[in-house]
C-alpha cells in the first residue's frame, strides 16, 4: 500500500500484460552503487546501458539523490534519452518535487513536468484488513478487538502494521504469554509512545448497508434501535450480552461491524473470544 509497493505492482503488472518490454526497476541506493561500481571497473558505458535500455524505467526514493552531483549527472542524462525515446518512466519520492533539497534544478523541473500524484496513508478498513492479511501470513490468529485497536492506532503505513504483528508474536514468544488485549496495548504504547485507548464509537459507512452506528453506546432505554437497510437483526446478537446496557451496546456495534465488513472471522472466531466489558472500561 506504500509507494514501494506500487512501485512494484507496476513492474509486475507490466511484465504480466507485455512481457516482451524491457522493465527495469531500482532503488535510488541501488543506482548509486551501480554508478560508483562502474567508475571503480571503468565500466560506465556497460552502466548506462543497464538503464538506458529500459522501456519502463522505475526509480523509489528519488529523494536520496540529493547532494550526490555525479549521480544527479548520470540520472540526468539517463531520464534525457529515455524520456526523448518516449519511454516510460515513474518514480517515488517521500514529498513533491517542489519541496525537494538538494536537488539540480535541470532535474527537479523534468520531475514537475510529469504528473505527481500524492500517496494517502491507508483507511481505517484497509489497515484492518491489512492486520488481518499479515496476521495470517505469521499463523497467528487475533480476536477482532485487537485486530481493530491495531488498526485503530497504527495509522502511517504498512511496514508499521506489520511490525507491530511481529512485535506481538516476539513479546508473546519472549514471555511466554497468550497474545491479549493486555499486550496488544503495550506493543502499540511502544510503537505510538503514548496511551492507548479504546475506541468503541468509530464512524462505519457503507453506501448500501449501513448508514451510522457512531451513537450506538451514546443514548440507551431499555431498548435497542439500529436502523440500516439489508441486513437482517438475529436474536442471537444478543444472547452472551452482559448485563451493562454499554456493554451489551457494543457487543451489538462489533457484531453488526463483523457481520457487514468482515463476515469471514464469523467462521473463525466465536462471540466468547471477545472481552467486551474489558475492553470498553480501557
């Protein structure tokens, strides 16, 4: 979900739908190397032909050029010739070419010409769905509530979701503890450096389904009232619910938010695997 990662769907899709382009994809880092490499073996013509033989010419974290003068020169002349052969070429950078230090000017204007397009971090939905996919991956398996207090507070990027599974998976093994909401808590403390807490009012919207449930544990009678369209409201939502009307409240916002956007963990997690009363009163 990270411009890297991008990056490299491009490449890959690209190879997929025509493999007989030549596409060649590198790091900033890397075409340094490759650079001073070729000056150590006298080899800068074998160099500028790796690259310049591309068709799509892929380049992250162009921002590491900067203060590299040589480099800058070869890049320079690399984007020239692809650029007039009418070649593609996409790169990443962690700001827009304007906010960028360091780099020649003849460089940073080729860069504004082209169109730039600003990564957003991930969605709460799409973090969630992210924890659940690298949690997967580590045979691990998460009770929703810690799956959406990751999602809740680890907001940049991808790499910061998936830490934080190892994290709990090296916490777990190091102290030979069950992976809790507890420990949840502290591995996310340590990563955010701050308190953790709980959010059991978070703003869902669907176009079809379902239209709020932000104020489902703000006003409670005796009864409940959910309104939203296309789904149906089983007795059985109800049956483990404490005595607490928050509590029970909540119970039904977490099931209601599984039953629309997550309807797979209902097969592999039972409603006595959540600890609603704990997790609301942290």
């Amino acid at each position: 979900m990270g411009k890297t990662h991008l990056l490299h769907a491009i490449g890959n899709k690209i190879t997929e739908e025509s493999p007989e382009k030549k596409v060649v994809c590198a790091s900033s880092e890397k075409f340094t190397l490759d650079f001073i490499s070729s000056i150590q073996k006298n080899r800068t013509v074998e160099f500028s032909k790796s690259y310049r033989i591309a068709d799509v010419l892929l380049i992250d974290d162009i921002q590491f050029f900067q203060g590299k003068e040589q480099t800058q020169e070869q890049f320079f002349h690399t984007f020239n010739e692809l650029f007039q052969s009418g070649k593609q070429i996409v790169m990443t950078a962690d700001r827009y070419p304007g906010e960028m230090i360091g780099l020649q000017d003849r460089l940073l204007s080729r860069f504004k010409s082209g169109l730039s397009v600003d990564i957003q971090p991930p969605d709460f939905e799409t973090r969630v769905a992210i924890v659940m996919e690298k949690a997967e991956v580590n045979g691990l398996k998460l009770p929703y509530d810690i799956i959406e207090l990751i999602g809740t507070h680890i907001k940049k990027n991808v790499r910061d979701l998936e830490s934080t599974i190892i994290r709990l998976l090296a916490h777990s093994s190091l102290s030979n503890r069950e992976i809790d909401y507890g420990l949840a808590k502290k591995v996310i403390k340590e990563r955010i450096g701050s308190d953790v807490k709980y959010v059991n009012n978070l703003d869902f919207k669907t176009t079809n389904n379902l239209y709020s449930m932000s104020a489902a544990s703000s006003s409670i009678n005796d009864d409940f009232v959910c309104v939203y369209s296309d789904l149906l409201f089983h007795k059985e939502i109800l049956k483990n619910c404490i005595d607490s009307k928050s509590d029970a409240c909540l119970m039904v916002e977490k099931k209601i938010k599984r039953t629309i956007f997550y309807p797979q963990l209902d097969s592999g997690y039972s409603s006595s695997s959540y600890s609603y009363g704990e997790s609301s009163s942290k």
